[in-house]
C-alpha cells in the first residue's frame, strides 16, 4: 500500500494488549442467587464464543510463505507460493481459481504474467462477500535505512505480504467448522507493489483487474460487502480505522469494528487513524463492492530488511481472524434495493 498523507507515523502503543478472553466477566464474585436472577440479563448481553483459530499454525504458514524469500510478481518464488495456496485451499475441497492477465514490467517493459488466486466457499451461492489480501512483495526494501539493502537486498514482507496469506490459510481450517451467512471468496491479489518507483509506477494492478472485470463482466453473482487485510501480522497491533474505508465503505467498516468490540479483541480501535492507498480503492471506486480495508500502518518496519517473522506474531493474526470468523457469520443484510453508491 501507499500511504497518501505523511502523518505521525509513531506507534501509539495502545495496541499491544495480552489477551482477554470474554468469559472473564462471568467470574464475578457474585453470590448463586444473584448471578441466577442475574442470568437472563447477561445472556442478552453475553459476548459470543469466539471462533476457533490456531495462532501457532497461522504463524507457521506465515514462516513456510516467509521461506520460499521473494515474492514478487513474475518470478519463480511467487510461482512457488502460487502453487503452495492452491494445494492448500484444494486440501479443503475449496473451490481455486486463477484469474490471469499481463501488465508491462515497470523497468523492461515486458509483459509480466500476473494472476490473482480466488478461492470460493459454497461457490454456488449468488450473495457473497470477499476477504482479500495481497500475495506479491515489493521487490525491494526501498525504506531501508542502508542504502546498499535500500537498492539490492532482499525484501522478505512477513508483514507486507505474507500476513494475509497466512491469516487466510489457517482460516481455511475453520471454513466449515462456522456458518457464514453468505457464500465467502478469499482473493489473493497479484501486483499490489511491483514497484520500483513510487512516483513512476503503478500500484494495485490485481485489484484493478480484478475489479474492471467484475464491472465489465458482470458475474451471476454479486458480491455484498469486502474486507481488505495487509500487514496484520504486526506483533504490536493496532488496528484503527482508515480513512479512505470510512468514506467509502461506512458499513463494513463499522460491522468488522463492532464485531471485534462484542468479542473484546481491543487491537481493533475504533478511531479514524491514516489515510492509505490500498487495493480497496478499486474494489469501492470501480467495482462498487463496499471495502473496509483491515491495516496496521503503524509498522517501523514497513518495506525494509526487517519486515521478518520476527517482528509479527501468531497472536497477533488469531485476534484478525476470529474477528473475520464472526463477521462472516453476522455481516449485517446490506439495504433493500442494494448498497448505495460509494462517493467517488
Ligand atoms: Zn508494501
């Protein structure tokens, strides 16, 4: 992603929380006859079981994707990692799809084979809703304080990256364990950053894609809402609404925050915090799919050598995923006569 506007890029702490789990609340000292006249009211309010997710097995996908070393579009790591998702997701009976196109390499001009990979659950079912990632890393650690690793050494993108593959990989686990509301695609999407240069080259080039052909070629089904992650593998997360998915995607982005606060995963905070460019602006602005864009930009390592598996955690991608469990199950029906039109 891109960020649009230099703000205080300071990490506010405010995220790195141990874990609470809901039932703590229930461990009141009250005497039985209390919590039993008491019973109906917590009931009403009770928070709901959290989904299960294995943070130690998420945290190995992030590894294994992490070992196979770069990822960028059009080379033979990420042909690896494209292999690596389609075995797995085949592995869960899940549907997998490669959607293919070319775009022009940004040094050579040749073309570049992209796919974005889509994964569909229930793939017969006509209302679904996405959760997307991107799976290409940038091909090179540009914000690296060495110049020499800025301009040659190997980015890696354990956060920037393999986060959001690895986050989805262990969900495939829980598909079938939980009820989604509506049929479920995760979409993996290819060039997000085959950059070189920030003022020169094109961002966002599976998304757009992807997007111009859901428009272009309408699908028989329709996707209600969407869920952008990237770099939610930070072990300090924090997550704060973005601005662009507040203005565009007002109702996913509130649905997600809610469900977070109802199973008190505080990573998730509900204030606006960042403006960023990201693979949700073409879901909103040409496929006109309300996307919420899940992101932790406040990550010191953001495009250089040291965005490694030592600066993410499982438990940090458990807290993204129950939350993503959940919504899946409770997305509220968007209105009567379909989503409004986002603003532009
Ligand atoms: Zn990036």
């Amino acid at each position: 992603m891109q960020e649009t506007k230099c703000q205080n890029r300071f990490d506010s702490g405010s995220g790195a929380g141990a874990a609470v789990f809901p039932y703590k609340r229930f461990l009141m000292p009250f005497s039985v006859l209390v919590v039993l006249t008491m019973l109906p009211a917590l009931a009403a309010d009770a928070p709901p079981a959290t989904p299960p997710f294995d943070a130690r097995r998420s945290f190995n996908y992030l590894t294994q994707v992490c070992n196979i070393g770069s990822r960028t579009s059009g080379t033979r790591g990420m042909e690896q990692q494209q292999r690596m998702i389609a075995e797995h997701f085949a592995r869960f009976q899940a549907q997998v799809k490669f959607q293919a196109f070319d775009a022009p390499h940004p040094l050579t001009g040749q073309p570049v084979r992209m796919n974005n990979i889509v994964v569909s659950w229930q793939p017969a079912a006509k209302d679904r809703v996405l959760l997307a990632c991107h799976y290409d890393t940038r091909p090179l650690p540009d914000r690296d304080e060495n110049p020499r690793l800025a301009a040659a050494g190997l980015f890696v993108g354990a956060n920037d990256g393999a986060s959001g593959v690895a986050l989805f990989m262990e969900m495939a686990h829980q598909m079938r364990q939980i009820k989604p509301k509506y049929g479920v695609d995760f979409v993996f999407f290819d060039g997000e950053e085959l950059v070189y240069d920030d003022r020169r080259d094109p961002y966002f080039l599976g998304s757009t894609h992807f997007a111009t052909d859901y428009r272009d070629v309408p699908p028989a089904y329709r996707y209600l809402y969407g869920v952008l992650v990237d770099m939610v593998g930070d072990r300090n997360l924090a997550l704060y609404q973005e601005a662009n998915s507040l203005r565009l995607a007002p109702e996913p982005t509130a649905s997600v925050w809610n469900t977070a606060k109802r199973l008190n995963v505080r990573e998730f905070i509900a204030k606006k915090r960042h403006e960023v460019r990201d693979d949700h602006l073409p879901l909103n602005q040409i496929a006109r799919i309300p996307t919420t864009d899940i992101i932790d930009f406040d990550y010191p390592h953001w495009h250089t050598t040291r965005d490694l598996p030592a600066a993410c955690s499982g438990a940090s991608l458990a807290k993204v995923g129950v939350v993503l469990l959940k919504w899946l199950e409770t997305v509220p029906a968007p209105p009567a006569g379909g989503n409004p039109q986002p603003p532009d």
